[in-house]
C-alpha cells in the first residue's frame, strides 16, 4: 500500500469550496442516517403487525396445496380418465407425466463411476483463475499473460466526527 501524506491545502478558493461541500456531507450523512433509522422503525412496526398472520397464512396455503396433492394422487382414476386435465368450477387439476432420470449415488461416487466408464462429457469442471496470486507476479511475468500492474489514483474524504 503506498504511504498517503497529509498536507494543509493552498488556495483559498479551492480550500473553501471543499469545506463547505464537506460540511454539506457531514449534514446530508446526518441527516441519511436519521431519515433511514425512522424508516427502519417504522418498516418493522409494519411488518410485525402483519407477521404472524401472513406466517400462518402461508402456512394454511402449504397445508392445502399438500393436501390436493395428495387428493389428486389418490383420485388419478377419477380426476385423469379423459386426459390430464380436469376442469373444476374453482380451477383446474393438471397432471403431467414425464421421464426423470434418477442418479444413485453420492456426487463423488457417480462422478467416479462416469470418469471410469470413460463417459468424460458427462463429467463438469470449472477453471478460474487466482487474482491474489497473480498480484504477487512480477510484471515481465503479468506481461505473459496479458496483465499489467499500474498505480490507480483514488480520492475520498474524511469527514470529522460530530459529538
């Protein structure tokens, strides 16, 4: 990291206009967190108010939706006879019937299965590259692959703490 030195500003027309945007900053960041804190109160405040009873709703609607589930399982027969849709005054059941392929296995276990088969395609892995050691190389190195090392200038503030 290079060393940052501090030193008083010359120019009175440069020093007072950045003064005054800094205290402008001190009083919108002020002002930022005062605005977020009362919208934080009262978002909770609103949202405890509804939690419980959306809780149990959501809940009610898992339930029912398991429950038809169920129902239609069961009632395949009754439901599904003239195809795989079943209108009802409230909505429509549907079923749908498709080929699922079921893996047995741990991940480790079918890859090794599928690398010995030779089946290599079925087989993903992932390259990256490691940025934090390519910042270690030296810059004939980083010109090998492409890469450059160069200073970038920031600016940033330091606004003093108000008490």
């Amino acid at each position: 990291m290079a060393k940052m030195t501090a030193t008083i500003c010359e120019g009175v027309d440069f020093r007072e206009k950045a003064d005054e945007l800094l205290r402008r900053l001190l009083w919108l960041k002020a002002v930022e967190v005062q605005v977020e804190t009362d919208a934080n109160a009262e978002m909770e405040a609103l949202a405890a108010r509804y939690r419980d009873q959306l809780s149990r709703t959501q809940q009610s609607i898992r339930d029912k939706e398991a429950e038809l589930q169920k129902l239609m399982k069961a009632g395949r027969s009754v439901f599904f006879a003239a195809g795989d849709v079943c209108l009802l005054a409230a909505g429509s059941l549907l079923r749908q019937v498709e080929n699922k392929v079921r893996i047995h296995g741990k991940k480790d276990e079918v890859v090794g299965r599928l690398e010995a088969a030779g089946f290599h395609e079925a087989v993903k892995v992932e390259k990256t590259f490691d940025r934090d050691l390519i910042n270690t190389w030296n810059d004939m190195k980083l010109g090998l692959i492409g890469a450059e090392r160069k200073a970038v200038e920031t600016f940033n503030y330091d606004l003093k703490k108000t008490s």
